[in-house]
C-alpha cells in the first residue's frame, strides 16, 4: 500500500493497513466508483444508457419482504451461474444488488455531490 513493494498482507491485515491510511479497501473503491456511475446512468448525465435487459421496477407489491421501490433496478437475465462468462465484468449486473441496498433517500439525491 503506498509505494511498498512486494509485501502481501492478510485479508485483516490490509483492512487495518486502510482504516489507518483512511482509504476504502480496493473492493469497496470499485463498487463506489460502479455506483456513481449507475447514478449518473439513471439520472441521464451521461449518454449511456441501461441496457434493454435492465429496467427501473415498474409496479407495486404488498408483500412485506418485498423491498423494491421506483428507483429498484430489476433484471431480465436470471441470475448467472459459474458456467456464465459472459456478463461476469457486465457493470451493469456486477452493481445492481449494491444499488438496490442503497437507502431510497439516498438514491433520490438531486445532486452527485449529495449521492456521494
């Protein structure tokens, strides 16, 4: 970490090594920077667009462990399994599961600045 060659820590060991530098762990890093961007697809600030098999939810459930909300993404692909290479860097599905965990207030956020 920072500049240090060829030193392996264990997974515990790295996550101290980051708290203390006061930086997100490389996994966490990437999923933010997959989130910010699927912000910025929803929200039209960029020309990408979700792919066709990949649409807001659209309709209501009273079904208490039901969680989907307006800003819920939901898949037509069924889940992958080990055999899918496919769509395995798809960014789209790689944070889908992430964005739909995120708070609805959050994802409501009218600006960047506010959903990071």
């Amino acid at each position: 970490i920072l500049g240090e060659e060829y030193v392996k820590y264990s997974s515990f060991e790295y996550l101290v090594r980051c708290r203390n530098l006061r930086i997100l762990p490389l996994q966490y890093h990437l999923l933010s920077k997959d989130l910010v961007f699927l912000y910025k697809v929803i929200n039209d600030t960029i020309t990408t667009k979700l792919p066709n098999y990949i649409s807001l939810f659209e309709g209501s459930s009273r079904l208490r462990s039901c969680t989907l909300d307006s800003l819920s993404l939901v898949s037509a692909r069924p889940p992958r399994t080990d055999n899918d290479v496919s769509f395995r860097c798809n960014v789209f599905l790689r944070s889908l599961r992430a964005w739909n965990d995120i708070p609805l207030d959050i994802r409501e956020s009218e600006s960047l600045a506010l959903f990071k």
